[in-house]
C-alpha cells in the first residue's frame, strides 16, 4: 500500500544509453595520429533536480552492510522530524527500497515522460524495482546505468524537497561517479559493520568521495552489538569500535551505532521502518539520533 495519488498511467519509460548522448563533430587534422573536434568538450554545471534542495549519498563499500535499511530508516526518522524527504533507490542491481518502504505498483506518468513517484511513510520514492518484477535481473552495462540514473534524477516529479536521500549501489563505479558530476552532492554518510574486512572497502568509498570532492558527513557502524534476549548480554559478533576508531584516524564525524537486531529485520521486510513499527523502541532511538546529528551538522540548512 501506498499514499500515492493515481490516475495517470502506469509509466513506460525507454532507459537510454548514455554512451549515445551527441558527441562534438570530428574534424581531419594534418597529423594522421591527432584527432580535432570543432569545440573543446565542457563539463555541463552540476545540477540537482527541480525543487530538490539536498542531495545526501548513503554509501557502503562492500555489500550486505545494511546500507539500503539505514537509508529507509533514515529518510522516515528525517520525515518524522518535519523534513520533506525523497529517496532514489539507486542500487540498481539490488534495489530494495519498495519492499522497505511498503510501496508496491508502476509509478503512473501523465504525459509518457515525467514520472510521478510512490510516497509512503512520509516519503517520496523512486527505485528501479517499481519498474521491474521483484525477481527480474537487471543486466545493464555502465552506460545504461549511468542513463538510468539520469533519468530518475531529472524525469521524476520530485516536488519540493529539503533533502533526497540516494541509496547507492556497493563499490565505487558508475552509479557514484555520475551522481557526484551531475548533482550538488551535500555530503556522503559511509555505512559499515565494525570489521576489518568491511572497513577495508569502506576506505576505498571514503577515497572515492575525496576525488569526487563530496564532502564526508562521517561513518555509521551498523551491525554494532547484538542483546541476546535470553541472557540479556550483549554481544559483538562482528567485533566492535572499528568504524568509530576509523572516524577519528580520518578525522570525520562518527555518527553513531546501529544494533543487530531481530526487529529491525522484521520491519523492514514488512514494509514498516522501525521507527515507523517501533518509534519509542532503542532500535529506532539510533535512527533518529542519526537524522538528529545530520540535521545539527547543518548540512540540511
């Protein structure tokens, strides 16, 4: 179920290459091994979507993180907050948003270009995986995801925003390269687990940001401590303190830590964020105390 508003069509979007985007015209030159164009190339100005005020990147390195469950999490905690919040499931490969989010059907189009996105929980959405079924594989090559992502950025209706939270894919490819050339990036929030082998990659994302020049908003551990509810001891399965002690050596803020927890799990494959299920309980206490120092930082200002 969704609050989206219908009538329109259900939307059929053409994805285009971004590889067939016109090239500048060729010119022969006296040197057989020198090729001229009639005019230098020019990096186009970066630009956000209409009425989007904030673009805010949720990134891991590696996968299976929780990365796409801190970013719905996130956005509902920052609509719970008073904000106008959007997210652009961009994790192509796995997008998961719609099922986080309890968001279901083909967003509709009005005119067979502008797409009118879903809204549930006080958030806009958009994701790939309204457009496909659930278990259809996206096989697409770079410059299919790079038009893709274009595509969602600049043909969705968004409306007015202060923030759009976008949902990356692991890594550092395609999909990070072209949201950080094409859009005013605020900052990028690293999602991580506290061991070594995580953190590794999460390293390579944090350099990634750096060469972008994509301000760090800092580092989430998630998957931080596990209460076993028989003992009621705590626990750390995946060691602990790695992604804060990884913070201060970058000299980033840490912003906090996200339990293990067997709720969390639960209400995101039901369709209702913790802190939407469970808005008093300590596991979505984390999630507003993540929304609460973004929105301190006043990078969302």
């Amino acid at each position: 179920m969704s609050d989206q508003e219908s009538g329109s069509k259900p939307a059929v979007v053409q994805f285009k290459d971004a590889s067939a985007m016109k090239k500048p015209a060729v010119t022969p030159t006296a040197n057989p091994n020198v090729i001229a164009t009639d005019a230098k190339p020019k990096n186009p100005p970066k630009q956000n979507p209409e009425g989007v005020r904030h673009i805010i990147a949720i990134a891991s390195g590696k996968g299976g993180v929780g990365k796409s469950t801190v970013s719905s999490n996130l956005a509902v905690a920052l609509a719970g907050r008073g904000l106008r919040v959007g997210l652009l499931d961009a994790d192509v490969y796995g997008p998961s948003q719609p099922r986080m989010l309890g968001v279901s059907g083909r967003p509709s189009s009005p005119d067979g270009k502008t797409i009118l996105p879903l809204r549930n929980h006080g958030v806009t959405l958009m994701s790939l995986g309204l457009m496909t079924p659930e278990d259809e594989a996206i096989i697409w090559r770079g410059p299919m995801l790079m038009g893709a992502l274009q595509q969602m950025l600049n043909q969705v209706q968004w409306g007015k925003l202060d923030v759009l939270l976008v949902d990356l894919p692991p890594g550092t490819g395609d999909v990070q390269m072209t949201l950080s050339q094409k859009t005013n990036v605020a900052g990028a929030v690293i999602v991580s687990t506290p061991q070594d082998i995580a953190l590794i990659d999460a390293r390579k994302g944090i350099d990634m940001f750096k060469r972008m020049e994509v301000p760090l908003l800092g580092i989430v551990e998630n998957m931080s401590s596990f209460v076993c509810s028989g003992c009621g001891m705590e626990h750390h399965p995946f060691g602990h303190g790695g992604a804060r002690a990884e913070a201060e050596k970058l000299g980033i803020p840490f912003l906090g830590e996200i339990p293990l927890d067997l709720d969390i799990r639960i209400a995101s494959d039901g369709g209702a964020p913790i802190v939407v299920s469970h808005p008093n309980g300590p596991q979505a206490q984390s999630f507003f105390a993540l929304a609460d120092q973004l929105i301190a930082s006043g990078v969302l200002a």
